[in-house]
C-alpha cells in the first residue's frame, strides 16, 4: 500500500513536473554558473515542500521578490541576461518560478510545453547522440503525462506510454521528410545568436613552456577526419593550427606582419592534393585546423591567410564540419620584408647562445646546413623528451639547451626556431596537433587534444617555408617511459603510446562509440545546405528551390498524412473494440426488427427484453448478450477464439430470423 501511495504521488502534475525538470536540468550544470544551478533546485525543493505543506505556498509578494532576485543573480554570474548563457540562466529560472505559482490543469499543460522548449535549449550547447537519448525518455514520459491526467478512471502509464510511442511511429515519417527536404540554413540557426566567450580545452593561439604539455594529459576528442580517398601516412600528418612570430625568451604570440590578412602564398609545387572533411569539438577559438598545408576550405564564413592559417569568422562554440584540400609535399615562394624582419626578431638571449649559433655558422656556409647544424645538436647532446622537465628560472631557454636538456615539443621548437634566427634563416614557431590513430570501423581519423604539437618552419630560399620538427630526432631510447604514462594507454601520443594498449577490449569498446559518434555528427549534426543541394540533384530536384521545397514538403505531408489516414481506418481494431462492434451490430439489426434500443439499458437486460418480445429469438440473443458481457465487463479475455463465436452466434441469429 504505501508504494502504491508513492507511485500515485509521483503521478501527480506537480511531483511529476518538478522530476521531469530536475532531470531535464543535469546537462546545463557544466554550462552554467554554479548559483544558477543551485537556485534552480532549490525552488524545485521548495515547490515539493510547497506542494505537501499547501498552507505555505509562497505568495505574490514572495514570488516577486524571488523574480527580482534571480534577475540580479543571473546578471551577477554571466553579466548579460540574452545571449546563450545568460538567456538560458533566467529562462531556466523562469520556469521553476512558473512551477512554484501553477495550480490549474492550463498551467500544468503549459509547462508540459515550456519543458519541450527547455530540452530545445540544451541543444544550443550539446548536440551529442548521448544528450539526444538521455532526453528521449524525458520526452516520452512528459508527452505521456498529457494522455495521464491525474485521478480516477484515468488509463494507466502504460497505456499512456503505449499511446504516446504509437502516435511517435506516426510521426516519424514525416520527421524524416522534414529532415531531409526541408531548406537547410548555410550555417545552424544557434550560431546566430549572441555567445559569451567560452573558455574550452585545446590549443592556445600562443606558446609558453607547459601549455602544450597540459594537453598531452587530456585524451579528450580534438576532432575526427573523413578523408576522400587514402588517408595519408602518419609522418606528414601534422594538423596545422596558430602561427607564431613574437617571443620575448618565453611566450610565443602571433603578432602576424601587415599583410597576413591577404591571401596565401603561392605554392610553386605540390606532390599530391588531399580532400577531407573535419568535425572539430568547440574550442572557443576562431582557429580551423586543417592537415598541412592548406590551399581550400569549403565555409563562406572562413579563410586562409598568409601563413596558411585557417580562421572562422567567429569563435567555434558549437562542433563545425568543414571541408578542406591541402596538398603535401610543397614549396612556397613570395617571402615579404615584413615577414623576413617579423620571422628574425630576436629578444635578448645569453652570450653562450650566440656562440653556439656563431660555431654552427662557421661550418654551415648555407641556410639548409645550418637547419642541419641545429638538429645534429639535438640528436647529439644527451637531451631528452620529458613530460616533467626542471624548473627553467629566469632564462628558461638557456638553461634548457645546456644545463637540464629535458623537455617537450614545446621546449624543442621554441629553443629552435630561436637558434635559427640567430644564424639569420627565419623562423617561426607552428601549433596543431600531430598523427592520429585511424577507427577501423568507420575508418575516419581520430585526433585527441593528447595529440597536440610545436614544431617550426624556417624559409629556405629555393624551398620556401619548410617544416622541421626538432623533437623528431630525439632517440626513441631517450623518450621518457614514467610509470604514470601509462594511463594514458592507447589515447596517448605516439612517443609514450604502447602498442599493446591498442588491442584491449576496452580500447576497441571506445572505437566502437566513437565510430557511432562519429556517424552522428556526420549524417545528423554535420550536414550542411550543401549536402541538401547535392543529393536533390541527384534525384532530380535541384531546381525547385526553396520555395519548391516548401511546397514538395507540404504535399509531401499531405499525401503522408492521406496514408496514415488510410491504414487508420482499415487497420485491425482492438479486441474490446470489435465486441462492441459485434453488440452494435446486434442492436442495429434487432432495431431493424421492432426492437428500439435503449441508452440506459445494460446488456443482460437488453436481452431479456428482446426474449419477452421475441421468444423464439430469446435464448440465442440472451447467450449473445451473456458472453458479451463477460468479454465486455469480466474477466474473461477477449480473444480470436472468443470473438469468432460471438460473429457467428450473431449469424445464427440472423438466419433464424429469416427462417421465420
């Protein structure tokens, strides 16, 4: 009894409506403002409390109060009450206050509606398969809540689940209609809306000793990769993201030269051209990472510039698909004098720096001897790859290369690129992501933030910018092997990665999800105005156009919902509802006969009534109305065989008739 009691209580409209909401709220935790979520559920709290002690419901004054104070909060923790963080704050809080004042079925079935525009809003931050189906249930059980008012004589939540997946399946044709034939935007509709900056993991638009080294911990998603043909080999997969040109000993800045907005340099030769298409995560950034070097990029909204960056018009808070061409094997011409003096710039460095340079450039008369010079330094000395180097102090880069020699990439390109600017070949320090580790069940690329990489482009005048990656010459048998490393397992980057982690169960577990992820982003969230554009001309509706469409999905809805109308009414009824057609049939024809039914008369004393009036027809009709009874009203079930006897008693009944 008393869990029949607690199920009956959850049952109610406001119970109900504040779990539904409570739950509906979980995502938004991580993107909101730590009060903003405990105001949340604390008036959900006090909506129960409210509920169970009445006499306490807060009134207009309190419920005022309130309102204000949750403006000034919200304002208080996200400075701005519009845009996609503040907004969603008062809207959530909005909408507990709105459930803390509801008392009529009106108010509860709007709110029924405000929680589906609350699940619509979660969407502008994470459009995920795994919030897709944490949402589905919620959905189904407010949608069900409609069919359930609460009280007696009321269907059961079963059947209220059972009707609300059926009218689902009714529509779900015309969703995928919608899906597919509906006008796409050029970019999603959230990515007009006013964003706050969002501080997101990745990579910085600048280098200083330890930032990348963070990343190399996290083994979070950076971005996937679909190419177009064969993937290329892991050595020339470097994933080319900010350039950088200042430094001051420490940090590295872009502070491109005048000019660099302009277009990309010429590309005088290239081996082979690359076409792919990459789903990268948010990152807060307007960097668009791409495969080096890139010539093309499909987006409206994006360019490359000078130094082969590519940019977003604005920062990236959503996931974004984009296409891409790169080439490999190339060489650039066209070096400016603000570029040759922007990639010289040199800070102040110590005497055994310059004369480490000076002694290379006595035996390196060119250039590329010069380049050669450094990495023989590198490969040479007892310098190591290290995740946990030695406090640098003051000169971090002197005592770096004579003194601790233990380091990441960052410490290797940086300590480079600066060599080389020394001996005057110019240089410039390049961020992205290095490798990847290919999913062969989808056979896209992986690239995690546990990817990312530094490494250094010098000009070299018949070649042009030219990559070296100094960390690269470091022996394998002077990588660093720490215990803890190991826990990175097979999201690690190459040089810790062991092989065998790549063959456990749970490794390949991840490949699985992250292949049905993968195939998420790319045919639900990834497809863009242009993909529409291409599979309508290959069914030879390219030239409707968007009013076209408009009205192709209109008769298209139509002619969905003449079927369904269709298959409603020849689909085989209920067996509750075929006895009682059989009764109505039964009443029809006796009513052919004389016999006026009646609205109030039960069926066992219709039946004796019609015995009275007719005698000879008495027992067979009063057996009909018997057994109908007991499928009606009992207990027995309503089965074939049940139905089937009651048809043909009503057939013997009507050849009876006519036989007197």
């Amino acid at each position: 009894m008393p869990d029949q009691k607690r199920v009956l209580y959850w049952m109610q409209p406001i119970p109900a409506l504040s779990l539904l909401y409570a739950l509906a709220y979980l995502p938004l935790i991580a993107q909101l403002a730590p009060a903003i979520s405990l105001s949340f559920y604390a008036l959900i709290l006090l909506n129960l409390a409210a509920h169970r002690w009445t006499a306490r419901k807060p009134g207009p004054w309190l419920r005022g109060l309130l309102l204000l104070g949750m403006i000034i909060l919200v304002y208080r923790s996200h400075h701005s009450l519009v845009g996609q963080s503040g907004g969603t704050a008062l809207l959530v809080l909005l909408l507990a206050l709105k459930l803390l004042e509801s008392r009529t079925q009106r108010d509860f079935h709007l709110l029924g509606l405000l929680l589906c525009l609350l699940i619509v809003v979660v969407f502008l931050f994470d459009q995920s398969m795994q919030i897709a189906f944490f949402y589905l249930p919620i959905l189904l059980l407010n949608l069900a809540r409609f069919a359930l008012p609460y009280g007696e004589d009321q269907p059961s939540a079963a059947q209220a689940l059972r009707l609300i997946l059926r009218l689902g399946l009714q529509a779900f044709p015309l969703a995928v209609l919608l899906f597919l034939f509906f006008p796409r935007l050029e970019s999603p509709l959230w990515e007009r809306l006013p964003v706050e900056h969002q501080g997101k993991t990745g990579i910085k638009p600048w280098l200083e000793l330890g930032n990348v080294r963070e990343l190399v911990l996290d083994d979070a998603l950076a971005f996937r990769v679909q190419f177009s043909g064969e993937i290329p080999p892991e050595k020339v997969r470097y994933w080319r993201g900010p350039v950088l040109w200042h430094t001051n000993g420490r940090r590295w800045t872009p502070s491109p030269p005048a000019g660099n907005e302009a277009a990309p340099m010429p590309i005088l030769r290239a081996e082979r051209t690359v076409d792919y298409r990459v789903f990268l995560e948010p990152t807060g950034r307007r960097t668009l990472f791409a495969l080096d070097l890139p010539v093309a990029v499909s987006a409206s909204d994006a360019r490359i510039t000078r130094d082969f960056q590519v940019l977003a018009a604005n920062p990236l808070n959503q996931l974004r698909a984009y296409e891409l061409t790169s080439v490999l094997g190339y060489r650039t011409t066209g070096l400016s004098l603000e570029e040759a003096e922007a990639a010289l710039q040199v800070p102040a460095v110590t005497d055994r720096m310059k004369a480490l340079v000076a002694s290379w450039r006595k035996r390196a008369p060119t250039p590329e001897a010069l380049v050669q010079r450094g990495l023989d330094y590198f490969r040479r000395e007892p310098f190591y790859y290290s995740l946990r180097p030695p406090p640098l102090g003051a000169r971090p880069l002197d005592r770096f290369l004579f003194e601790t020699k233990q380091g990441f990439c960052e410490h290797y390109a940086s300590s480079f690129a600066l060599l080389m600017r020394l001996g005057g070949v110019p240089a410039r320090v390049v961020l992205g992501y290095f490798g990847g580790e290919i999913n062969p069940l989808s056979g896209h690329l992986i690239v995690r933030q546990s990817d990312a990489h530094a490494w250094v482009e010098v000009w070299l005048g018949d070649r042009g910018w030219t990559r070296v990656d100094p960390t690269a010459v470091i022996p394998p048998e002077r990588v660093e092997r720490a215990d803890w490393l190991s826990q990175l397992a097979a999201s690690a980057p190459r040089r810790f990665r062991d092989p065998a982690a790549t063959q456990t169960l749970f490794h390949r577990l991840q490949l699985l999800a992250d292949a049905v992820d993968a195939s998420w982003n790319r045919w639900i969230i990834g497809l863009k105005a242009e993909d529409q554009r291409r599979w309508l001309e290959e069914l030879g509706l390219g030239a409707l156009g968007t009013y076209g469409l408009v009205l192709f999905l209109v008769l298209g809805a139509m002619g969905l919902g003449g079927l369904l109308l269709y298959l409603l009414r020849n689909q085989r009824r209920l067996p509750k509802e075929q006895v009682q057609q059989l009764y109505e049939k039964l009443r029809a024809f006796l009513h052919r006969r004389g016999i006026e039914p009646n609205a109030a008369e039960g069926p066992l004393d219709y039946g004796r009534r019609v015995a009275r009036h007719c005698p000879e027809l008495g027992p067979s009709v009063q057996a009909f109305v018997e057994h109908y009874a007991r499928l009606r009203y009992g207990t027995l079930k309503a089965d074939a065989l049940q139905i089937n006897w009651l048809r043909k008693q009503l057939q013997e009944i009507r050849k009876h008739t006519k036989r007197v």
